[in-house]
C-alpha cells in the first residue's frame, strides 16, 4: 500500500485584516470555553448551519495553560486530539500523514479554528504554541479569563496590568510562530485606557482582537451588561484595517445582526449563549419548513426541539469520537404522526439505568472507557441545554446526574427519556396552547410595562421563554435584580457603585413570578457554567 501524502507545509504567514479574508471573513464565532468547546461541540454547533456557511463559523478550542500543555504528553493528547499517534514531540506539517489525521483541526472537518492558551511565560507559550500550529489557523492568548484560579496562577484578565509581559507573550508568538496569534482582552475602567490597551496588544502583534464588553469583576451575579458602546468606540478610533470581534449579550440568534450594527465590529462570539442552545448561529427555517428538528409555535415563535439537538450530538459521539455508526433511529415524532405508532419509552434493557440502580451494577454494553475530553464534557453541556427539561423531569435529572463519561449507553438511555419527555409535551401544547404562552401585560407589575430588554432581566426572559422542550439561553438576573434577591452579597465600597450604576433600572419585583414560571432557581452558577474571558 502507497504511504498517505503528507500534509503540505504552510505557506507564507498572513496577518491582520489580509489573514481574516483568508480564512473567509467569518462573522459567527463559537468562543473558547474551559472544557466546554470541544471537538464534538464544535461539530454541533457546525451541523445546524447549511453547507455553505458552516466553514464561515470560525471556533475556538477549550483554553489550554500552556506550561502544563509544553510539559507532558499526557495531558497534551488528554485535551487535543488532532491525530491519532498522540502529540508526542513537537510535530512538523512534513512529518505529518494525512491518514493519521484524527478530530482537532482536521482540515475536512473542523476549520476554521484557533487553538486557545493562557500563560504567563514567553517561552513555555511559544512552545505549546509550536506543538498545536500545524492543526490549527491561529493561536490566541487568553486575556480575558476572570476566574479565581487566573488571579492564582497570574494569568487571564489578570496580567492586564503588566502590559510588558503581555507585548513579550504576543510578540514572541507573532515573530516565531508559523500561524498569527490573536488575542481576547476585557474592557478596562474607561473607554480611553482600554483603547491604549488595545493599541499595545496590537502593536506587539496580534491579528485580531477579541473585545469582550464586561470588567475583569463582572463574573457570577455580577456578571451584568456588556458595554457595546466601548467596542463601537475602539471601532472607530482604531485603524479601519484592524480586525475586531465583540463578545457579550449574545443570547439568540437575532442577537448577532444586532451586536454587527452597534459595534461595527467584525464578527460576533458567543459564549454562553452557545452552550444553552448550539443552534444559536443557524438561521431558522422558514414557516412551514420545520421538518421533525424545529418547532414553532402558533404565535410563530419557535427554535430547535431538545430532542433533535441531543440527538445529533449523540450521533456526533458514535461516528466521530468512538468511531462506530451511530445506532439505528426511528423519526423525530411529530402530532401528525399516524396513532397507530407505539408509544415512545425507554428500552427495557436500560432500564436498571433508569431506575437508578448502583454504577457498579449497571450493564456497559458498548461502553468505552475514555479520558476524552468530548466524552468529560457531555454531562455538563446537557445539564445546559436540557435545563428547562429536567426542571419538569427530576427523574430524568436524577439519571443524567449518575450518568458518566464514557458510559455511552446510560447517555442513549437519557435520549430516549427525553425523546419521549418531548412527545408529551408537544402533545400536551396541541390539547391548550395557551398555557404555553407568556402572560398578558395585565399581568406583569406595572414597573415592568415597557421596559427594554436591556433594562430589566424579565423583559429579557419573556422574550427568549419557549416550552420547556425547546433549545433557549439562560438569562442571569442583573446585578441590582440580584442584590435585591438576597442572591448576591456585596459589600458597602461595591454596593455603593452598583447602586450608582443600576440606579435607573426598576425593582425586580416580577422576577420572582418570571422564575416561578420557569421553574428554575436562580442560585449562583455552578462551576462547569463559567466560561472564561
């Protein structure tokens, strides 16, 4: 048998506005997200947008630490998997077989895409740089991440005061490394000092900027608003040819056109938004087009069915991370389905998974052990994307919850759980679609009436609602919404500017109500909820 053709070796690097054309002007970005935006979620993301617009989403990886990441192996091919002989030693596009390529970075399937780090060390990220370059269209410096384990190990939002160590990051990557390094930077006290931030970073080399429009302290609860208004400003003031991507407030679909107008930026990311619903950078089918996958209301509100989501990406884990064909499914139900097909249940033969029987007792037919990172994170991403779900269904909650990496077939259990939760519920709206319909204005507090989105997290939660079984974003209480809860304990110095700041938005006094409705509690994130930067 011929050996595989090696992969070619770069060619000459580009840069700025000149590297953006190249990888085709993309406009939707999936952000980079700790354990979060891995390879299987990329492929979602990517499946529910058409051929043709699908390559103009550029992604990014998980952030990476780069000293960790240069020093073993072990934990270089635990998170990056772009061929199957392991990341061993520092690889060169010649030494490279197409046939040993495997899911990061493959060309035929997963690009464009930059390839996330933080650091502190020039060198250690000049290295990790290097083992990543050949698989990947840029290498970005995170500069963004506000978590307490950043301030701990100084790097993230919080080097943002040592600019000197920032420009020999970059610069280092940008006079050495075969690919152009972008970065992703937060907002600082005022507009005028982030645009000389930007300006340094910049000038020590960086492609592209990711402006996210929030504080290094806007985290949690008080999380807040971005400032699109700072993007627009850098927009303007900032050569034209300077390449920008805002982040911040993309929580649907028509969120992105809305943020391109505003901020003149580049292109939008999404985080969060993302992670609650993966079909967030598709455009909706036209009315009467749904098929089996999306769903509309009768006031002709919809989005993508839980059911289908999950679906695909079940689908995802078999052909591309186990390697398998995915199993054999019957079609999506729809209410005009003929009555006579059976009734939608779970398999008997995963039923000890259902009733909850001990781990040590359950069958693993088919199941993989695995310390893929595609594999660590379905719990996590579908305790978000079916959160309203399980709200409803506790049992299938409780199932999720004991189901683990690798155990591919309690996962097919919770699908078929959530299939069937669906069938009820698409039932249960064709009987009275009325119940499923946000309240009348009459019903709302009067200090509610006509408020903007922006000015209050129940406008916001009655215009992204949907039933339960619909794929929608999580809106965080605002800050003053938050203190006044009792959820968020501040003290006098931060309470007194929160005051200043939210002084014009009115009492969350409907909040309650919105989230009794929802039947989500509102208690802080947790953990595998943050996103960085």
């Amino acid at each position: 048998m011929d050996a595989p053709e090696p992969i070619p070796p770069a060619a000459k690097k580009l840069t700025g506005r000149a590297f953006y054309e190249s990888i085709g002007s993309p406009k939707m970005i999936l952000a980079p997200m700790v354990d979060q935006s891995e390879f299987a979620w990329r492929m979602l993301t990517r499946s529910f947008m058409n051929p043709e617009t699908s390559k103009t989403l550029l992604a990014y990886t998980p952030m990476f630490h780069g000293r960790l990441f240069t020093e073993t192996a072990k934990f270089r091919n635990h998170h990056f998997q772009p061929i199957k002989a392991g990341l061993d030693c520092v690889p060169s596009p010649e030494s490279i077989a197409s046939g040993d390529l495997h899911l990061d970075g493959n060309p035929a399937i997963d690009r464009p895409l930059f390839v996330q780090f933080c650091a502190n060390s020039p060198d250690d990220l000049l290295q990790a740089a290097k083992y990543v370059q050949p698989f990947c269209d840029a290498v970005d410096l995170n500069l963004g991440c506000p978590q307490g384990i950043a301030r701990k190990g100084h790097y993230g939002a919080f080097l943002q005061e040592d600019w000197g160590l920032i420009y020999k990051l970059i610069n280092k990557l940008h006079l050495h490394l075969d690919v152009p390094v972008t970065a992703k930077m937060r907002i600082l006290e005022t507009k005028e000092k982030t645009l000389e931030y930007a300006k340094m970073i910049l000038s020590a080399g960086a492609s592209i900027i990711t402006v996210h429009g929030r504080q290094r302290d806007q985290k949690g609860h008080q999380t807040g608003l971005a400032d699109w208004s700072v993007i627009r400003y850098l927009r303007d003031k900032l050569p034209p040819e300077t390449v920008i991507f805002a982040n911040g407030n993309i929580l649907r679909h028509e969120d992105i056109q809305k943020c391109l107008d505003e901020t003149k930026a580049d292109g939008v990311m999404s985080a969060e938004g993302n992670l609650y619903d993966p079909t967030i950078f598709a455009e909706p089918p036209a009315a009467g087009e749904e098929g089996r996958e999306y769903w509309r209301g009768r006031d002709g509100k919809g989005g993508y069915r839980m059911d289908a989501v999950f679906r695909r990406y079940m689908d995802i884990m078999h052909r591309y991370v186990l390697e398998q064909d995915p199993p054999e499914r019957r079609p999506l139900y729809i209410p005009s389905d003929p009555v006579s097909e059976p009734p939608l249940t779970v398999d008997e033969d995963d039923r000890s998974v259902a009733e909850g029987e001990p781990p040590a007792k359950r069958q693993k037919r088919g199941n993989k052990k695995t310390t893929s990172p595609n594999f660590l994170a379905m719990q996590p991403h579908l305790f978000h994307l079916l959160r309203p779900l399980v709200a409803k269904h506790t049992d299938i909650r409780d199932v999720l919850a004991s189901s683990r990496g690798g155990e591919i077939a309690a996962f097919e259990t919770v699908l078929s759980m959530v299939e069937a939760a669906v069938k009820e519920g698409l039932l249960d709206y064709d009987k009275d679609p009325s119940k499923y319909e946000e309240p009348l204005d009459s019903e709302l507090g009067l200090s509610e009436q006509g408020k903007a989105e922006n000015e209050s997290s129940v406008a916001m939660v009655r215009a992204c609602k949907r039933p339960w079984w619909i794929c929608q974003p999580y809106v965080r209480p605002l800050p003053k919404e938050a203190l006044e809860k009792g959820s968020l304990t501040v003290g006098k110095k931060e309470k007194k500017q929160l005051e200043k700041v939210n002084a014009h938005l009115p009492k969350p006094s409907e909040r309650e109500r919105v989230d009794e409705r929802d039947g989500m509690p509102r208690g802080e994130m947790p953990k595998e909820s943050q996103v960085c930067g």
